[in-house]
C-alpha cells in the first residue's frame, strides 16, 4: 500500500512566522502534490512536482513555496504566515505522467492554525 | 476551464436507505478521467474509482455503484443499503488528459444515522 506521511496532524503558528509542512511518500511516485482544504470550497491545488526539483503552481500559489530535494520528500513553505492561511493541508502522490490515469494517494493532512 | 460540481452540501439518511451522491463535471477536453475519494473523519482521502471519458460503462462495487453518462456530464455515486461507516465527505474529482492535475467538487457531507 502506498504510505504518504505528513510530518504533523496539528499545528499552530503565528502571524509572520514562516511555516514547513513536510511530506513524505514511500512508493517511488514521480508526482507530488499540496492541496488546502476549506468548508464549502473542496480541494486547491497549491503546487504540484513531477520530479526532483521541478515544481509548478496550482491555483493558488501566493504565499507558498514548495521544496523538492528528494523524490519521496516535498515541502510545503509559508513565507510569513497570515490568518487567512489557516486551513487543512493535504499532501499527495502520483505515478508519472505516462501512466496519466493513476489516482492520486493522499496523506492524513495537517490542519494548521496561525494566530 | 475545467468545473466540477457538486450540489448537495450535506446529505442525512438512516440506516438501510438508499443514497445517492450527485457529480456534474465541464470540460471541453475529449480525454479526461473522474474520480470518486472518501474522507471519513480522520481525515485522509481515500481512493474509490477512476472512470476514463470513453468508458461509460456503469460499476458496482459490493454495495457502490457508479452511473457515468456524457450526455448530462454526470459521474453520480449510489450507496445501497447504507451503513454508519459510511458517514464521511465525498469527494468528485475531474483529471484531464495529459495532466495530473484534478479538479475538485466541493464535496458532499453524508450522515446515516443508526
């Protein structure tokens, strides 16, 4: 089974802080992802990457970088974390762009609170 | 652009009923996939079907079942028989051809209550 692993379920931060949400998969996936949530709006895309060090924006870029180092580890950044950040924050993986069809496995999400 | 949407905010049955789950997707692409995911409480996505745009065949999986027809651009999702375990936020998702990008729905909150 795939296993995508978020570094924490919680978290609270403060206005200005900057901010690293991890992500970790174990299934060699080309394809990663970070995505909010929020009540009545579904999922965002954030950013996505298609391999190590490459990244490309979502739909709602500002105010986040991502990170990717490593193919099973990509990072999620807030520069200088606002309020309206506050949400849940899921993570995913894919296989390749070759194989476009494969779902995407999603971690447990960090829901994160800034003050 | 690419749309999905899903009209019903929350959804409540008892045990037993039937339930059915609306998705209606826009897309002009003629290759795209759909997808159906689970969030039970404790929070993580849980994966429950693909269907390609030239498979329009129905599925039914135990007491899942998927209707997919193109003419009203609908992928809707029926439980049968529903149960407890069943109560989560469902989620439709809409992935191009040649993208791995997927598009979400807002999502549907279902409670059976016992």
């Amino acid at each position: 089974d795939v296993k995508v692993t978020q570094s924490s379920r919680y978290l609270v931060k403060r206005t200005g802080e900057k901010v690293f949400l991890e992500c970790v998969q174990d299934m060699d996936h080309e394809n990663m992802f970070w995505y909010r949530q929020d009540p009545g709006l579904g999922l965002r895309l954030i950013y996505f990457s298609y391999d190590v060090k490459m990244k490309e924006k979502g739909d709602i870029p500002e105010g986040y970088s991502v990170s990717r180092e490593k193919k099973e580890r990509f990072s999620l950044i807030l520069e200088s974390a606002s309020t309206n950040q506050t949400s849940m924050y899921l993570c995913a993986s894919s296989l390749s762009l070759g194989q476009r069809n494969q779902p995407q496995h999603f971690g447990d999400g960090t829901r994160l609170s800034i003050l | 652009a690419q749309k999905v949407t899903q009209a019903q905010t929350e959804i409540s049955v008892v045990e037993k009923e039937d339930v059915t789950l609306d998705c209606v997707y826009e897309t002009r692409d003629t290759t795209y996939y759909l997808f159906w995911y689970k969030q039970p409480p404790s929070g993580e996505l849980v994966f429950l079907i693909r269907r390609n745009s030239f498979d329009e065949q129905n599925e039914i999986s135990g007491r899942y079942s998927w209707n997919f027809q193109k003419s009203t651009s609908s992928f809707n999702f029926t439980i049968t028989a529903s149960q407890v375990v069943d109560s989560a936020v469902y989620f439709c998702a809409l992935m191009l051809g040649g993208a791995q990008k997927l598009v979400f729905g807002q999502g549907t909150r279902l409670t059976i209550n016992p």
